[in-house]
C-alpha cells in the first residue's frame, strides 16, 4: 500500500497542552496510524508549554507576517510526534489555558490566534515548505475549522480536507468585519462558505468546504443531523451527510494500562481483579471517606460544564447517600458547580468527596479505585472517561446518548442473560432515570458474581486505538484514490 501523509491541525495535543479529549485523540491517533502505513505531521500553536516541549525544534518556514506579526514554523519530535509549531509570539506566547485569558474569558484575539492555525495548514498543505507535501489535511474542531476553507479558496497545490467534530457546541463565531484581516476572499463570505447568520463560522466554513467530515462516534453523527443535536448546524450537516461518518475514539492503552500504571496503588488485571481492593482503599484515605470496602464508590471525573449532567446529582445527593453509597469527584469549571460539589462534600463528610482542579494522576487513581464511574452527559460526542473506565474495571453508568451509547453494553436482563453486559445506559437525561439507574447499579453490586463478570468484560472490551485507526486510514485512502481519479 502507498503510503499516505497526512498534515493534522489542531489547537491541543496531549501531553504537551491538554484541556480535553481532543487533545488525547490528537497525541493518540498519529502513533496507531503508523501501523496502518500512515505518517501524520500535526500542526500545533506554540504555546509556552508546547515551545518548552520542542526544544530540539528547528526553523523551518518563515511568515514575515502572521496577523500582526512575523512568525516561523519548527519543526521538531516530542513525546513520538512528529510536530511542526507556529512559533508566534504575539499569537501563542501566553502561559496558562490556550483559549481563557486570566479573567477565564475567551482571549479577545482568539479569532486571530485560531485563523492563523488554519491559514498556516492550509499554506503548508499547498506546499510551502519545500519537500513537504502532505496528502491530506486533517483540521480539528473550531480552531483548525478554517483550515479546509482556506484551501478551498487559494490557488495552488490542493491535498484532500477532512474535519473531524470534536463538540459540535464550539463553533468558534466572530464578527463577519474580521473577514479582510482574517484573509478570507469576499467570496467565502457565502452560504457555502464561512458566512453563518451574519458571522464568520469557523467551524461552518469548514464543515462547508471540507472533502469528508468526521466526528468521534457513529451515534454522534446520527444525532448531529437532527435538530434537537445539530446545534443550528443540522441543516448543513444533513446537506454533506454523504460526506459525514462517525468513527470512535480509543484511549492510549500504554498509558491507560492496569497492569503495569504507576499511578495507582497496586496494579491489577482481569485475572487479578481483587487487587483492585488496593486502590479502593488508598482512593477512600485520598477523599477523606470513610474506609469501607463493602461499600459501593461511584467516581466521577469530568469537566463541569451543563454537558456533563452532573447537576443532576445535586438535589438528589440526600436521598442518593441514603443507600449504602459513596461518591468522589474530582473536576473543574463552572463556579457554581465548583462550589455545589465542595458544598456537599463538606455537608456528607466520609461519603462524598470532592477534589476541584485537573490531576491526571488522580484520574488514574479513581478509574483503578472506584466501583463505578458515572457519566450523566446531555450529550456525549464519544467520551473518553467511560473507555478508561472499561478498561480498568469500573463500570460505565451513562446516559444513552452519543458516544457512550456506542462503547457501553447495558447489563439488562438479556445482557446478564447472554454474558455480554459492561455497564449501564439510561436515557432520558433526567434525574428520575439517573436514579433508577443507581437503583440497578446498587441491585448488581448486591450480587459480587455478577459483577465480577461484569468487570471482566468491561476489562475485555478493545478501547484502544487499532481499529478506529484503521477506519481513519480507509477513510483518508479512499479519498485519496477519489482525488487521483
Ligand atoms: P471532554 O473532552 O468533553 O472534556 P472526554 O470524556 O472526551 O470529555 O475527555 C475528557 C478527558 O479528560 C477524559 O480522559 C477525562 O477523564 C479527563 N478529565 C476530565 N476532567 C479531568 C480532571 N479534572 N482531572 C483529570 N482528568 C480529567
């Protein structure tokens, strides 16, 4: 098979800069496609964190101006990547989240800082750096979303687009008086272009122009065809529908690996699954609860965001905590939900505990300790807790939507029945199915069998990133096969 070369954009790639699961698709994805005879080169912003990362970079392409500024592309290896970083400092030199300025608003020249990602994929995607000419462009949510459009638009060299959703609800809009500055010709300002109610859309303009769209789930892509699911984009989704697919997320199964994670107390696997005892306890002494293995101990670990649903827990945290149960959170956003959470650890000391901030450490801790891990979301492109989830033995208790609909395997009665089961799905999103399903969670708790069975087959369940590899290298051959016709 000829090999293909792909150039991925995107705004954040693990471990160098992380805000979410995209930034564990992109760190993730490059490695599982070389088995597949793909080579990817990913294309990020030099962020402070990402420039430290880079140190062996080398300059490869000058920009004498890049939206207010002159700029360079390195190149560089980290972390087994190959990286080429936009170093700009009037763009990207900021310490802390790529995207919030200290006052935790957007930065006010994001418009700029994320067109000059797609500006300089597209630039390098029609052969600016001598000797590099990818086959395709692979743009990544909002902020690389500009990327297909800005080939669309200019002359030259053309590779294959493809746009992959992340979370349909960042659209990355601006202000259609930015379209000059942002370099895009008067004519992408069209329905079929960048223009959205009025605005500029990145992600519109790419989900326009892009030769196939992708996101992270086949139930997703379902969904975002609807109204209820498309955000204000379902209609335009529905038009490329011959174009969309949904293709899971896996989870990098060297660093998600039981048997051999540092992070955790003891390490264990499906043939060893009592050793898991150990981390349950180091989890309870780390939230303060009391130490009690008997006990049923739901983890969550997320972003709060309304997304997420874990507002449902609130009212329902008494009547919840009156079976024999014990909940621990760790996770960061809203105010509000900050503060709700600490309120109720402090209000049900030894039962529920709850750790604001991001620690990857922990999550590895609470995916090895906890029974369960609840995942309540509105609406779930793919997740990737409920994948870790599976693969350390806690099981997933989601709402039936997007992604997590695809990955667990409700344990009813015919799943017991037939063997197959991993976790438990509820729909609707509301808090009386929330509850219900915790009733069944705490009525197969009850039964140690069966739960061990259940746990062996979430440990068995492939999570890792082989097979959607291969489908993103069938998708990206057979686009390129299409162009070479
Ligand atoms: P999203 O990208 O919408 O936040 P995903 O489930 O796709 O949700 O990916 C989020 C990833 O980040 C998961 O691996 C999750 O466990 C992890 N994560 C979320 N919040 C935290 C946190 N506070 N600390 C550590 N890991 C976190």
């Amino acid at each position: 098979m000829t090999p293909i070369h792909v150039l991925a954009a995107a705004p954040e790639v693990f471990p160098l800069v992380k805000t979410g699961g995209l930034a564990d698709v992109a760190g993730a994805l490059p490695l599982a496609l070389a088995a597949e005879g793909v080579r990817t080169t990913t294309l990020i912003p030099g962020y402070p964190a990402v420039l430290d990362a880079a140190a062996n970079a080398r300059a490869v392409h000058a920009i004498p101006d890049l939206f207010g500024g002159a700029a360079r592309v390195l190149r560089a290896e980290s972390a087994g990547l190959d990286l080429l970083v936009i170093d700009a400092p009037h763009l990207y030199r900021r310490n802390g989240n790529p995207y919030l300025g200290p006052d935790g608003k957007d930065w006010p020249d994001n418009a700029l800082r994320f067109a000059a990602l797609g500006l300089v994929a597209a630039a390098l995607g029609a052969g600016a750096v001598e000797s590099f000419r990818p086959d395709i462009v692979h743009a990544h949510d909002w902020q690389a979303g500009l990327a297909p459009a800005y080939l669309h638009y200019q002359d030259g060299r053309r590779p294959g687009s493809v746009l992959t959703v992340h979370n349909l609800a960042y659209q990355g809009l601006f202000p259609a008086d930015l379209r000059e500055t942002l370099k895009l010709p008067l004519r992408s300002f069209a329905i079929d272009g960048v223009e959205y109610y009025g605005s500029i859309g990145f992600l519109k303009g790419g989900l326009a122009r892009a030769d196939r769209i992708t996101t992270v789930s086949p139930t997703y892509a379902a969904e975002i065809v609807t109204p209820e699911g498309g955000m204000g984009l379902d209609g335009l989704l529905r038009a490329r529908a011959d174009v969309l697919s949904g293709i899971l997320n896996g989870v990098d199964t060297s660093v998600w690996n039981p048997t051999e994670d540092r992070r955790i107390a003891q390490p264990f696997s499906a043939a060893r699954i009592d050793r898991r005892a150990a981390n349950k306890a180091a989890l309870q002494a780390r939230f303060g609860l009391t130490r009690s293995p008997e006990t049923l101990l739901l983890g969550v670990i997320s972003r709060l965001t309304w997304q997420k649903g874990l507002d449902l827990l609130f009212d329902d945290l008494a009547d919840l905590l009156q079976r024999d149960l014990q909940l621990v959170l760790l996770g960061a956003g809203e105010p509000a939900m900050e503060a709700g959470f600490a309120a109720a650890a402090a209000q049900h000391p030894g039962r529920v505990g709850c750790i604001i901030g991001y620690d990857e450490n922990l999550a590895h801790l609470i995916q090895a300790g906890a029974d369960a891990i609840l995942v309540p979301s509105r609406f779930e492109p793919c997740g990737l807790t409920q994948l870790c989830a599976l693969r350390y033995g806690a099981l997933p208790v989601v709402a039936r939507v997007g992604g997590l609909a695809d990955t667990v395997i409700d344990a009813n009665g015919a799943a017991l029945a037939a063997g197959t089961g991993n976790g438990v799905q509820f729909s609707p999103v509301t808090r009386d199915a929330l509850l219900a399903a915790l009733r069944r969670v705490a009525a197969l708790w009850r039964q140690p069998a069966v739960w061990r069975r259940l746990q062996r087959n979430a440990m068995r369940a492939d999570v890792s990133w082989t097979l959607p590899a291969r489908h993103y290298a069938d998708l990206y051959r057979a686009l390129v096969a299409e162009r070479v016709r």
